[in-house]
C-alpha cells in the first residue's frame, strides 16, 4: 500500500513541477523573451537568436508536446488512482493506460524530432548519432509503447473475467 501511494505522490510531484514549466513557457510567450529576462535578471542564450519567430514556433512546439506529456502523466496517475481503490476490477483503467500510453509515444516522438530540428536551425548542423537524450525519447517511446500492450492484456482480462462470471 505505501509503495502505491508513493508512486501517487511523485506523481502529483511530476504534475506539479511539469505545469509550473509549461507556465513559465506560456509567460515567455505572452511577455516575450527580453521582459522576462528583466525579470529573472538571466540571460538566455537561445532566445537571443536572430530569428525571433522560430525560437517563438520552437516554444510553441515544445509547449504543446509538454501537454501531451502532462495528459500521459495525468491518465497515469488516474489509472494508479484506480488500481488504488478497486485493484485490476475498474473498467476504465485500461482506457486511462491507453491514453497514457500513446501520450508517451507522441511525446517521445515528437520531443526527439524537435531536438533534431533546433539542432539543425540553431546549431547549423546535422549529425545522425545517439546521445543521453536519445535514450531518454527512445525510453518514453518504448513506455509508452509498453503501457499500450499493458491496457490490451488489462482488457482481455476485464472481458475474461465478464465472461467466467456469466459461466455456472
């Protein structure tokens, strides 16, 4: 039981941390990057980049990929939530780790593709090669690709047990 509610609670940690990013990469938009570097009293070196429209179209980009992830989190934790209160008996725990697995796959995609591209725009090269955070998208994939194959057997197992208790 404490583990269960242990994974919950880093959970609500994640959560927490993760919308105060996407708050602060709101505020960098709305405001713009020179107010706010007043603000923090920072530099931020990759917003002083010549082209202000594709560091704003990055943003934008990563902000909506942060949304698929916190989504993924979200159905996450619903789902331990569930696992919590009624064990594997809850009908919506498999569409709760669907949900979270795809998010997981999307955002793992897309963060990686993103990385490539700011890689190229900013850094002005290409380079086809594994580093750290290739495992880390290459993890959130295959999480997620895991979590998936998790909800069809929570499924099967849901229409199973439906089926045995109709049987004498």
């Amino acid at each position: 039981m404490k583990n269960k509610q242990l994974l919950i609670n880093i959970l609500n940690i994640l959560l927490f941390f993760i919308i105060g990013g996407m708050v602060l990469g709101i505020l960098l938009i709305v405001f713009g990057t020179e107010s706010l570097q007043t603000i923090l009293s920072t530099k931020l070196n990759v917003l002083n980049s010549s082209s202000q429209s594709v560091v704003y179209l990055f943003m934008v980009a990563t902000l909506i990929i942060y949304g698929v992830f916190t989504l993924g989190l979200w159905h996450f934790r619903k789902a331990g939530l569930y696992l919590l209160k009624s064990g594997f008996k809850q009908t919506n725990l498999g569409k709760h780790v669907t949900i979270a697995g795809k998010s997981f796959v999307l955002s793992g995609v897309f963060w990686w593709l993103i990385d490539g591209l700011s890689a190229i725009v900013f850094s002005q090269e290409l380079s086809i090669s594994v580093s750290n955070k290739t495992f880390i998208y290459l993890f959130f994939i295959a999480v997620g690709i895991f979590m998936m194959l998790m909800s069809t057997v929570l499924k099967e197992a849901q229409q199973l047990k439906q089926e045995n208790d109709l049987t004498i």
